[in-house]
C-alpha cells in the first residue's frame, strides 16, 4: 500500500482507493469527481 497524488487535485491518496476522498475522482487518472480548481460548496 503506497500513498499517491491523486492526477485530479492533487491530494494524497492510498494506491488502492478507487476515489479520491477529496474530490471523488479516480486518483490514478483523475476521471470523475469535481474539477481541481473549483471552489468549495461546503457553507
């Protein structure tokens, strides 16, 4: 178990996570989930 840079934001992710838990993307090809550079909903 490695810990990688999810391609979409940038995060750290566990190797065998099938999304990130920071923007909901596949961290090995950044597909999916919220784009990086979008804000925030969280209010």
């Amino acid at each position: 178990m490695a810990v990688i840079a999810c391609k979409n934001c940038g995060a750290k992710v566990n190797s065998e996570a099938v999304a990130c838990p920071a923007c909901g993307a596949d961290p090995r090809t950044g597909e999916g989930g919220s784009p990086a550079d979008a804000p925030s909903s969280n209010t």
